[in-house]
C-alpha cells in the first residue's frame, strides 16, 4: 500500500466503490477501498503516496473532517472529493481544507480520471523536488565554514574581490574555495550552483558592509 499510484477510495456506499474501483483498475491504477473515513485512517501511518478519493458525505465521520484529520497529520496526500448535487457548499469547505479538487455527482468517467492523473502527477513532481532537496542538502553539509561563507557571497551576487574583502583573505584564496565547491556541490556553472542554493534556502543576502564581520 505504499505505491506512489495507489488510489484510496473511501465511500460508505460499496456499490459506489466497486464502481470507482474498478474505472480505476481499468485505466491502469493500483486501488485500495474503504468503507469509512476511520477505517482509511487506521491505516494512514502506513500510506507514504498516493492520492484519496472521498464522498464529502459519510456516516461517522464526513469527507469534510476527514480532511482535517489528513491535514492534521501531515499526510503527503492529494484528495479529490465527489459531491452530490447542491453540495457546492461543501465542495468550497473542502477546497478550503485542502482539497485538490471536486466532481459534482454525476460526474464523467474521464474527468475522474484526469484528476486523478493530475494529482498522482503534481505529487510525483514534489516528491522529486523533495529528493533533489535533499541531496543538495546532503552537499552542502559537506561544505566546509569558508566554502559555506563564499557560497553565501555569491548567491548575494557579489564578485570574488567583494567576498575577498568581507571575509579578511586574498581574492586568489576566494577563487580556491570557489572551485572547492564548485566541486562538492557539483555545479556545471555559477547559475547552477545559485539555483541549487535557493532550492536548499541559501539566501546570502548581506552585503559586505552589512557584514559584523568585518567590525573591529
């Protein structure tokens, strides 16, 4: 249950699931069913992708608090919510909560699964984010003080000689640490490596007479 094209149906009517379930088979999908909103939650530590698809309307717990219950745990989950007719309402609280998207019944079998294709895709996309994130993060770790100071200055956009003088050492001595990680963070070109340390949150915005630094 942790394949990222997983779809979780959740609906207390089972003739409403075994349809869903199987347009979903069909169109190639891997789909799980619930019965209830608890159910899906006794099983939601386990779920790391996929995306859910859920009435808005249930006995015990409804679509709606069910969306509370996936925000609150910070479920990385995409959910389409299916509405009847008149429930606009509802379908705005949900957009509200965190849904992707609804479809008023009755709904087109393709527009069902276009969402679906859209959600499932928007996820793969963040989980690659995520990844790339993370291994840039992994890099910069690597960085020693000084390499971590020069990178610093170049995404504040300053040249090797306006680095060489916030930091007290020798603009050769910048040019050194600049290759230095320019290698460990594995950057073709200085635009890479800009864009690679706004992706981790390396935003070096003081500029050198800002520094304290250079006080004293």
């Amino acid at each position: 249950m942790t394949d990222k094209a997983l779809v979780h149906v959740i609906d207390d009517d089972e003739a409403v699931r075994q349809s869903l379930a199987f347009l979903l088979t069909t169109a190639g999908f891997d789909v799980q069913t619930y019965e209830s909103a608890p159910r899906f939650l006794e099983e939601a530590a386990k779920i790391k992708e996929g995306c859910v698809i859920t009435d808005v309307r249930m006995p015990g717990m409804t679509g709606i608090e069910l969306l509370r219950r996936i925000r609150e745990l910070k479920l990385p989950l995409p959910v389409i919510v299916i509405t009847g007719h008149g429930d606009v309402p509802l379908a705005v609280e949900a957009m509200k909560m965190g849904a992707i998207d609804f479809l008023e019944k009755p709904f087109e079998e393709e527009l069902l699964l276009t969402s679906v294709r859209s959600a499932l895709n928007a996820l793969e996309k963040d989980h690659k984010r995520e990844l790339e994130r993370a291994e840039i993060e992994r890099r910069l770790a690597a960085l020693s003080h000084r390499e971590r100071d020069v990178l610093e200055g170049l995404v504040a956009g300053q040249a090797n000689k306006q680095i060489a003088f916030q930091l007290g050492i020798s603009p050769r001595t910048i040019e050194i640490y600049r290759a230095n990680l320019m290698t460990k963070m594995q950057a073709a070109s200085l635009s890479e490596l800009v864009r690679m340390a706004i992706i981790a949150g390396v935003l070096g915005q003081q500029s050198a007479s800002e520094d304290p630094r250079e006080q004293g």
